[in-house]
C-alpha cells in the first residue's frame, strides 16, 4: 500500500507539498490521512508558478509588452477551439468519409468555417449577457424550426 502511495505522490511536486500517515495492520484496518503543507506549497508557488519568460521577435515600437501578453494569453483560446474540433457531436473534423485530398480540403474548411460562425454566435450572445459555450448554444437552438429574413 505505500508502494502504491508513493507511486501515486510521484508526479513532479507532489510529494513536496503533501504529507500522509497509514494507519492499521490489516487491509480492513488501514486509514490514510493526509494533508497539505501550507509552507511547502507557499515555497513552491514562490519558485515554480506564474513566471514566464516570453520571446518575441518583435521591438517594443513594433508591440507594446501589454500586446504581447495579450497575444499569448489568447493561444489558450485557440488551443480551445481545436480541442472544439476534436468533440465528435458539436462542430467536429469527424466522422469524415472522404479520401481524396480535394474533398478532405473540403470538409476541413466546412469545419473551419462552422466553428467561425459558432464562435461569432457566442460572441453575440456574450455582447447579450448570455454567457454561453458553443455547445450550450447550440443546444439551446436546436429547436428553433422557423428563420425570418428582416427586410
């Protein structure tokens, strides 16, 4: 059992920041404890969270240091929308049954194109205080039947 515990507080950090006992002789009798150590963790936010060294090709006069920020701050929300393409029932790359580069092409920019359109629907929605993920709006509009054109 603390072969197993000592597997499972391997990872990186772990092991620094949680402490544990096992108590018991028997398999019925074991009970663990553990906890966090509030100094360990407070050491290791100090060395090991929230620094980052960003390089960039660009001046200053180029992009202000907040641009630049910003700009890397906003590839989470890229990485979010193709972990979104990757979902199987909203928006998805599959299933594709297409063989031929041309029509692969094809269904790739359909794909593309519908999470565009998805996310500018969210983005409407959020201007309208209706905070939403793709998949939620979506959903909530699977039941519309009827469109009216404005003139």
């Amino acid at each position: 059992m603390e072969a197993e515990i000592a597997t499972i507080l391997a990872p990186r950090w772990v092991s620094q920041v949680i402490a544990w006992t096992l108590d018991g002789e028997s398999p019925a009798e074991l009970r663990l404890s553990f906890h966090t150590k509030p100094a360990a963790r407070a050491a290791l936010e100090e060395r090991l969270f929230g620094k980052r060294i960003l390089f960039t090709d660009k001046s200053v006069e180029e992009a202000p240091t907040a641009q630049i920020i910003a700009e890397y701050r906003s590839q989470e929300t890229a990485e979010g929308d193709f972990r979104q393409m990757k979902d199987p029932n909203v928006v998805s790359f599959s299933p594709m049954f297409h063989w031929t580069e041309s029509k692969i092409r094809f269904h790739i920019f359909h794909c593309v194109l519908a999470l565009m359109v998805a996310k500018l629907m969210v983005r409407e929605a959020d201007r309208a205080a209706m905070h939403m993920s793709v998949r939620e709006l979506l959903s909530s509009l699977a039941g519309i039947e009827e469109t009216v054109a404005d003139e």
